[in-house]
C-alpha cells in the first residue's frame, strides 16, 4: 500500500493502543534479565508490537511523528529503565525508525539523551541490548551524523573497540554482535567520515575489511557485502588499494561469497550474485592497475 493510506486520527489512535499494549505487556513483567528472545507469548507479542510501529513509521512517515510526540515521555523512561532489558531494547528500536523514516529538528534534542545510553548499553551483559545499541549507533549516525558531531569520537571508538575485543569469541550470539558492530562501523565510515579524522579513518578500514566475512546475521551481511563494502571501496579505494594486504583480503572475501551466492536456493542469495559479480570485477580491475 502506498504512503498515507490511513489517515492522521487512525494512526494517532494505533499508536495509542500499540503503545498501552506495550506498557501493560511491560508492567507486568518480572526479572531484570528478561530480553525479547525470551519464548514467551508476552516477548513475541512485544516484538510483534515493535514490528508494527516500525511498518507504521514507514508507511506514515509524513505524520508518524507528530502522532507520537506525545509517547516520546514513556519512550525516554524505557530507555533508562533500570528494571528489564526488555524495555531498554524496546526504546532502542522506536527511536531507531523515528531516525530512519522521520527526521526533525526536535530529534536533535533525543540524540544526546539516546546515545549515551547505547554507548553505555553497547557493554551490557545481555547480547541483544548489545546488538541493538551497537545497530542502532550505525542507523543514527547514517541518517543524522552531522546532528551528532559532539559524540563522533566515542561512538567511533566505541563501535571500533567493541569488534576488537570480541571478533574472536566463537559463540553465535557474540558473532551476531560483532557483525552488527562491523555494519555500523562502516556505515559512519561511509555516511559520518567528516565528523573522523583521517587516522580514524584508516584504522576503522583495517578494522572493517579484517573483520570479513559475515555469516550469521544473513540479512545484514548481505547488505554489508553487497552495499556497504562497494560503497565504501568507492568512497575510500586510493587508502585501500596502497594496503595490498587489505586489496588481498577483501578480494578473497568478495571471490568466495560470490561461490556461496550462486550455491545457494534462497532469493537473498541469488539477488546479490550480480552486486558480487560487479564488485569482484571491479576490485580485480583495482588490483591488476595497481601491478602496472
């Protein structure tokens, strides 16, 4: 369906009632390590809850937000509940379609309330608050990181520390983690490089391109080889191909998830063999420029 197929007082009235469904499913909640993976019919409700404000968002971006100014209270004390990973997770993915598909002046005063918390939350024991920050970090800074300047550096190191001291945990819920981690690192590489200087730069290269290739989060790592690797050789390949260890690497990677692409059934799959076939060929057309 097309944008604004509902009009303002029907959305404002399903933000209502998806917003008292979500507070009662919370209130009623008990433990302080409860995340939404737990399998339970109060966590598929909530996140099925979540879903549907973000495909309002993004149908209804024209009005979503001033519909829901009125929520933004509730949003921040989930936020900084110091109860339920749940509700910290929950805020994170609102604030993240408000980015996404509503930019506003008035975001700009949510972003120092916001991202300190999700630097803060990037170290929480739960995995999935770990996700969501790290993620969410990326999303801010591709849609507003000019709006976010002041926090440019600590969400950089945050983001670049975090792949560091994690890329070798083997457990999948860490790997998915630093695979998120790995997305948002280049997405303020590609969408945020003037808020970095040009020793931030590189290193977040190296960090990026090492820490190739992406399996476990199959929907992000397609959009990483497919999207965000073309686009940042693109932007960054004079810094890349004087790396011949990089241009290796990055070439072996792109070569060998183009094999796994044509193997396999799925449409995600067969969608990006020819985005992987045009940055196999243009890569090898960087590398054999770079032996004359």
């Amino acid at each position: 369906m097309g944008e604004n197929w509902l009009d303002c007082s029907t959305v404002n009235m399903l933000l209502g009632n998806i917003m008292r469904h979500s507070i009662s499913i919370i209130d009623h909640l008990e433990g302080d390590d409860i995340d939404m993976r737990e399998d339970t019919e109060s966590m598929k409700t909530l996140k099925n809850l979540t879903e549907m404000l973000g495909t309002i968002a993004k149908t209804h971006s024209s009005y979503y937000f001033s519909c829901f100014m009125i929520h933004i209270p509730f949003l921040l004390s989930l936020l900084n509940d110091n109860r339920l990973v749940c509700s910290k997770i929950f805020a994170i993915c609102i604030f993240d379609d408000l980015v996404m598909y509503r930019q506003n002046n008035f975001l700009n005063n949510m972003y120092p309330l916001f991202i300190p918390r999700m630097i803060e939350y990037s170290k929480s024991s739960s995995y999935e608050l770990r996700q969501a920050s790290l993620f969410g970090l990326g999303i801010i800074y591709k849609n507003a990181g000019n709006n976010c300047e002041i926090f440019a550096e600590q969400v950089f190191n945050t983001i670049f520390e975090y792949i560091g001291d994690n890329k070798y945990d083997t457990s999948e819920d860490a790997g998915i983690v630093v695979e998120n981690a790995t997305s948002s690192l280049a997405q303020i590489l590609l969408y945020a490089s003037n808020t970095l200087d040009n020793s931030q730069i590189e290193k977040g290269i190296e960090r990026v391109i090492f820490s190739l290739p992406l399996h476990l989060d199959k929907v992000e790592a397609i959009k990483v080889h497919t999207e965000l690797l073309p686009n940042l050789f693109e932007l960054y390949q004079n810094k890349i191909c004087e790396k011949q260890d990089q241009l290796l690497y990055l070439s072996s990677v792109i070569e060998k998830e183009l094999e796994i692409a044509k193997r396999m059934e799925y449409q995600l799959f067969k969608d990006a063999v020819g985005p992987l076939t045009e940055f196999a060929k243009l890569i090898e057309g960087k590398m054999y420029s770079t032996k004359e």
